[in-house]
C-alpha cells in the first residue's frame, strides 16, 4: 500500500484510524450512498437513511377520523 502524502492525510484526518486507515461509522459502512461519515461522527445525520424503529408520522392506525358520514362504520 503506497504511503499518504501529508496534504492528503491533513484533508482525511478525522477519518483516519489508530492504523491511519480510512474509516467511517458503522451505518455509512453498509451504505450505497456517498455522503459517508466518520467513525468519530456521534450523531448521524444521513437524508438517505431510514431507521426501522423511527416511528412514522402519517400512521393510519392513529388517525381521529372516525366521525362523520361515509366512514363505513355501522351506528
């Protein structure tokens, strides 16, 4: 593996391990996307990902349209 010129090890600093290997976070890990972060990153924010145990905002279950005529409820 060739070495890092300093120019280039200055610029991917903060990606760079104890090994000074590049490294990003576990989720930008298994990502297809390009906006990858680091492994020092704490909070992610990633437009792309979606988490399975967020919870939706437009929940049908949730919905407090029960009143009115034509809901298919019988009196």
């Amino acid at each position: 593996m060739p070495r890092m010129s300093n120019k280039r090890r200055l610029e991917l600093s903060f990606f760079l391990n104890d090994r000074n290997r590049v490294t990003y976070n576990e989720l930008c890990r298994r990502c297809r996307h390009d906006c990858k972060q680091s492994f020092r990153a704490v909070v992610i924010e990633c437009p792309k990902y979606f988490s399975k145990r967020s919870r939706r905002r437009d929940n049908p279950k949730d919905s407090k349209d029960d009143t009115g005529a034509g809901n298919g409820k019988i009196p």
